[in-house]
C-alpha cells in the first residue's frame, strides 16, 4: 500500500510538471533593499508550536552581484516545547573580491526539552513510555534532558586555483549546559560523556565547490564540501576531538520544470566528543542537527539517532509548479516528494550499511524574491506515522 501511495503521488507529480510545458524562467534578479518581517508561527514535529518572528534583510544593489550583497537574518522565537531560540546570521558575498565569503552567527538556544534517545543506530525508543494514556508510561520527559547554549561562528572563504574552488577557515565557541529531569529519565538513568557541559571552542578548515545555477532553489550544478574541525584546549574547549564531514550535493533538470535533487552526507568524529556533540551535523553554511526531524530526517523523530559516525541521504523531486503575484509580490510555488535515509556507527560497530533508516513524505515551497523559501514537508516513517514541519530554506 504505501508502495503504490509513493507511485501514486510521484506520477502525479510528474504528470503535473509535463502538463505545465514550456521552459521555466529564472526569477528575475531584484535591486535595491529588499526585506520582510515574518510573524513566527510554525510547527514542527519534536519542537512543537514555535512562535515569535523573523525579519530578512537582502541588500541586492544594482543586481548584478549574486546571490546578494549581504544578507541579515534576525530570529526570535519560542515553543510550545519550552525552547528559546535566539540568533543574527549575517553573510557577505564577495566581500573583498569576487569567490569571497564572510558569514558570521551570534545565537542563544535552550531546549527546556531536547530529545536524547542513546547513542548508536538502534535506540531504545518506545513511545509508549511518554504516552499518558499507554499502561507503560513512565514520564512525559523520559526521553528528554535539559540543554542550553550560547554560540558565535565566523567563516571566511576566498578562491583558489583560478576560483574553481572556495578555501574556507573559520572559528567557533560554544558554551553548553545540561541538566536531567528526575527519574525515571533515560539519560539520567545512564549518563554520558559530556555531562558537565562546559566549553566546546573549534577552529575549521575546508575546500567547497559551488557550480550551483542559484543558490536558493537550484536547477543544475552541484555544491560539495570537505571539512575538517578540531576542537582542543588550546582553543580553550573542555574537550578534545576532530570531526570530518564531506557533503555533496547535485541538481539535475530532468524536464524544463521538474529537478531532482541529492545530498549525501558523510562525517566522522574522532577523540573524546560530548554526547550532545555527536547529534550535531557540520556544513560550510552552517551546522545543523539530525539524524531525525526536519533538517536531516523528516518523519523519523527528532534526534533519534545519534553517534561518532553518521551516514545521511536526501533524494528530491521538485516541480515547479507555477508562479503568481500576490499583494504585489512575485512568488513561485515548487512541490516535491522525498525520501530520505541514513544510519549511524558506535567505535566498534562494523562497517556495513544494515539497519539503514528511511523515511519519505511530500512537500510545497513558496519562494519570494529569489532567496527567501518558506518551506511545508509532511513525512512518515517507521517510527512516526505522520510528521509536519513548517521551515524556512530549501533542505539542501
């Protein structure tokens, strides 16, 4: 059955993309100042109501620097879920010359209610334990701990042999705190590494390759990067490990409306990380954390799987669908059906691909100007039987 749903709803789509004909025309590059203030209210399976507000700023000038000029993001929100979610991203294309990059962050997050589940591929996850209503209850906040974090990150990137790559350094601290609820609680019941909290200061480098045709919602190209971190007490961390991660992701137009679109996700982590280190996915954009929710796993439960070594695929089918003016904006409505899949490894867990963890689900993106996406997904997997999730930025 859910074999024919996903048949089902891929010709659909298919069918739509073709019926639209003609060659999709790239959104019109815009000048000047361009914001929106965006009243917050959005769901998200595992962080719950999130509400608060976003204001986007994009400096384009006369339009012929891309993607932008510069670009300011100012967040502030909080859950139902009782998380606190403060930040200022800001990022400056070609800042000193044409490849240049220079992208800073500033954030406060306190997860009053973080996921922990345990480490490694197969968890303990019995929903069971944090239903009222079920006779095996144990706690609403058995699968919960308390976490809290204040952060800066700054990144530079400049060209190098003849620009057809991006070289990228970078610097970053991070103060984290952590708590338990009382028992019965899974990770008061058997603490880990990293209890203490503390310092997590790391310095980064990496090598990007960027051919994407645009950046919001891309149709050909791709976007790969390798990076390698290393947190150490001489940065002043409390702890000592190294991470690598390479991600490569790829845009195909398979009609003048339909694209697919891939991310393959890699990283291994070595040393003494924390355990809420190992739930953390790094990238040249910015970090992100998975596996599970909305920015690496949709329909599988937010932070379900967690551990040193974390594999990570997105499979897109995107159609764009058409394009309207409303209150005198432009804005293009894409749909798309996913599916994604990933897996985790402990030190001494073999090397294999079993046990690999799906999840698939549809979804529609409304672009405005050319960067701003507001993004709707719906997934199901094993785990949860339906998850939505209101965001703003393409997946990948």
């Amino acid at each position: 059955m859910r074999l024919k749903w996903r048949r089902g709803m891929r010709s659909v789509l298919v069918f739509v993309c073709i019926a639209q004909g003609g060659m999709a025309e790239a959104p019109q590059q815009p000048q000047g100042l361009a914001f929106a203030v965006v009243p917050s209210l959005s769901f998200s399976s595992g962080e719950g109501w999130e509400y608060g507000g976003k204001t986007f700023f994009y400096q384009y000038g006369d339009g012929s620097s891309r993607p932008y000029r510069w670009h300011l993001l100012l967040n502030g929100a909080r859950s139902t879920e009782k998380k606190k979610d403060y930040y200022a991203f800001l990022d400056m294309p070609h800042l000193w010359g044409p490849g240049t990059r220079l992208s800073l962050r500033v954030e406060y997050k306190d997860f009053g209610l973080d996921e922990y589940y345990g480490l490694g591929n197969q968890p303990e996850y019995r929903r069971a334990f944090t239903d009222r209503g079920d006779p095996d209850f144990l706690s609403s906040e058995y699968y919960n701990y308390k976490h809290r974090w204040s952060a800066g990150y700054i990144n530079a990137q400049w060209p190098i042999f003849a620009g057809r790559i991006r070289f990228l350094a970078g610097l970053a601290g991070v103060r984290t705190t952590v708590g338990t609820y009382p028992l019965p609680n899974r990770l008061a019941a058997s603490p880990r590494f990293g209890m203490a909290g503390g310092w997590t200061n790391y310095a980064r480098l990496g090598l990007i390759r960027d051919t994407r045709d645009m950046e919001a919602a891309p149709s050909a190209g791709s976007w790969s990067d390798l990076l390698l971190e290393k947190s150490t007490a001489v940065l002043g961390s409390d702890y000592d490990f190294a991470r690598i991660t390479l991600t490569d992701r790829r845009y195909f137009r398979l009609l003048p409306r339909l694209v697919f679109a891939q991310r393959l996700f890699f990283e291994h982590m070595s040393g003494h990380p924390p355990f809420y280190e190992m739930a953390v996915l790094s990238g040249s954009w910015q970090r992100f954390e998975g596996l599970g929710s909305n920015q690496s796993m949709r329909g599988v439960p937010r932070l379900l799987f967690a551990g040193p070594t974390k594999l990570l695929g997105n499979f897109e089918l995107r159609c764009r669908l058409f394009d309207r003016r409303i209150l005198r904006q432009d804005l293009t409505f894409y749909g798309h059906l996913f599916l994604d899949g990933g897996k985790v490894w402990l030190k001494r867990d073999p090397a294999t691909l079993d046990h690999l963890h799906f999840s698939q689900g549809a979804g529609l993106h409304v672009q405005w100007k050319t960067d701003l996406i507001g993004a709707l997904d719906i997934g199901r997997s094993p785990y949860k039987d339906l998850a939505i999730y209101l965001t703003f930025g393409n997946l990948f």
